[in-house]
C-alpha cells in the first residue's frame, strides 16, 4: 500500500534556500569562467611525485570530495584520489603517506576539522577550494582555488556545492590530462537552468499532499551515490525526517529491508545506472512511496550531484514547511555552528 495523498499545498519558492537555488547557474558560469586558482592546484596535483590525493570536507563539502573520488574512479587516470571526512583526516592517529597531497574543500574557509588537518602536519604543499580568499584556509594552502558563491540565505549549500563540484572536475581534467572532464560543468548552467524550472511544480505535485513519512533513503549510482548522500542530508536538516543514502545496488539489498508503506524513497536517475530499474522495483514492493528525481539525465552522470540539487532542495522545502518548520534556519543551527567552528568563524 502506498501513502495516501491529502491536504493542501504548501509554496516554498519565497524561501531563502529557493533564491539561492535560482542563484545556482549564475554563479557556476562565474566560478567557471574565472577558473581561480584552477592552473596552479593543477601543478601541484600533475607533479610526478603524487601518489593520491586526499580530499576532504565536511557535510556537503564532503560529498563534493566524494563526487570527485567517484568521478575520478570513472575516468581512469592520474594519481589515486580518495574522499574522506574531515573528522578522519584531523584525527592525530591519521597517516599521511610518501607521495600524499591534500585537497581541502570547505566553502567558508573556517571549517575547524580541515583547518586542524592542516595545522597537524598535512603534508605540503596543500591545495584549498573555497569561496572565501580571507579565510583561514586559503591562509594556510599554497595553492587556492575560487569558486562564487553570490549570496547564502539559507543555512544549506546550493550554490557552494554546484561550483565546488564543477570547478573540482575543472581541476581533475588538467590534472589529468582528459578534456572531457573540463567539458561537462560546462553544460551545468543550462542543464541547472532547465532543472530550476521543473522542480517546483514537481515537488508540489508529488509531495504537496503526500502524507508526512516517518523516515526516508534515497540511492543513486556511480558518481550519483555522493548525490543520494546529500539527498538523506538535505532531509535531515531541513524536512527534520530520518533519511540514508546509498549506491543504487545497495539501495536494492539493503535499504528495502528496513522499508514499509509509511517511508519515502528518492531515487536519482541517471544515465548509465543498471541496476536503477531493479532497486526501483524492488523498494515500491515494500510499499515505500518510491519518487523518480528529475534534472541529471541531460548531461554526464559526473555532474549529477548538482543536477539533482533544484528537485531535493524543492522537494525537502515542501516537507518542511508541511511540518511547520523553519526552511531556512532550522532549531539545530546553534548546535551545529558550536560544533564545527572555532570562535566566530562560519560553517563548511
């Protein structure tokens, strides 16, 4: 049995979290056409020496270094690069090896798990991607790449995520020499610009007058696993409800178990997913709500995170609001800044 749908609509694009989402092809074409920062990371990533680089952040700062790493595994060529979150890599016990280089991704700057990364002996020299040039950690890179972020309304990173991401696959093609990484974000304002038009109406249509679920997952494949990521992220922080996120395989082995009719399921579509069809099939049989999520089948699944972005931030404002909360300053915004800052400095 599927939920039942009642109720009224709820709008969310007066919300600060949408007027950052509209913002989102803008500041991509800015990120990409300054391209800041992008040719000096480069040399230091291409030298001989390097062995693998370590990518780090938190949140969605992490699940951009995750996107990248799962990128890179696709395309076959130069150093390793491995994601990890930030909490990993300023841990004292973590060892850094002959031949690592760390790639640090936080929007602010200010981030205190990837400062203390670096101020507890990363290995130099260090490549940073930020929207900040003033920030503690473009103090302490050697290499700074610049991404444009032009306004943050919401406490969610919209903006933030699409041009890390883009300008990150920017800095992977000339590390690696493959022109076609470089060619994919260059397709993401438009693909974005499409994907901002159909989300509202889409998010309303199929959320506006669903029952509340009592928990969440959502899956995706290859690259697009980072995307099912922030998708159970986005849920958390904004719609307050339970979510995982899994690679599409194992949404079909292993999300489904816990699975009934009182759960919602994104699935992100994108192009050359296999087994898509099956975990979608499989996770509607238990009686989960199972929604199809638009925008990323347009372009190369490597940008998918951000394509996926417009239809989850919509979808997720719709819930929020239903359940009477803040969209854009939620209760645990307090909490989370006393965690994750030092002093007065801003988030990932």
């Amino acid at each position: 049995m599927m939920l039942k749908r009642s109720g009224s609509l709820s709008p969310m694009q007066n919300t600060g979290l949408w007027l950052d989402v509209l913002e989102m092809p803008e500041a991509l074409s800015r990120t990409l056409d300054a391209a800041s920062g992008v040719d000096e990371a480069a040399a230091i990533l291409r030298d001989p020496s390097v062995r693998r680089v370590i990518a780090t952040g938190n949140g969605a700062a992490y699940y951009v270094a995750f996107a990248l790493a799962l990128a890179a595994l696709e395309s076959g060529a130069g150093p390793e690069l491995v994601a990890l979150p930030a909490g990993v890599v300023a841990d004292p016990r973590f060892q850094w090896r002959e031949g690592d280089r760390l790639l640090a991704i936080s929007s602010s700057g200010e981030f205190k798990d990837v400062v203390h990364a670096i101020e507890q002996g990363a290995p130099r020299p260090i490549v940073a991607l930020t929207a900040n040039a003033s920030s503690t950690l473009a103090g302490l890179a050697d290499a700074v790449i610049l991404q444009t972020v032009l306004h943050q309304r919401a406490i969610t990173h919209t903006q933030a995520l699409a041009g890390a991401l883009a300008v990150g696959l920017m800095l992977w093609s000339r590390v690696t020499g493959i022109a076609e990484l470089d060619t994919i974000p260059r397709s993401g304002p438009a693909a974005l610009e499409a994907a901002i038009a159909a989300a509202p109406s889409w998010a309303n249509e199929q959320l506006g007058t669903l029952p509340l679920p009592v928990a969440a997952a959502s899956f995706g494949g290859g690259p697009a696993w980072s995307s099912a990521l922030e998708t159970a992220l986005l849920l958390k922080e904004i719609a307050r409800i339970p979510a995982e996120g899994a690679e599409t395989r194992e949404g079909a082995t292993s999300v489904m178990y816990g699975l009934n009719p009182q759960h919602l399921v994104f699935a992100l579509a994108t192009n050359g997913d296999p087994g898509f069809d099956e975990a979608v099939r499989i996770c509607s049989a238990t009686g989960a709500t199972v929604l199809t999520v638009p925008g990323a089948t347009s372009i190369d699944r490597r940008f998918s995170f951000a394509l996926h972005l417009p239809a989850t931030c919509a979808a997720v404002a719709v819930l929020a609001e239903r359940a009477g909360h803040d969209v854009d300053d939620p209760t645990w915004t307090a909490a989370y800044y006393a965690t994750a800052r030092d002093e007065n400095t801003e988030d990932a």
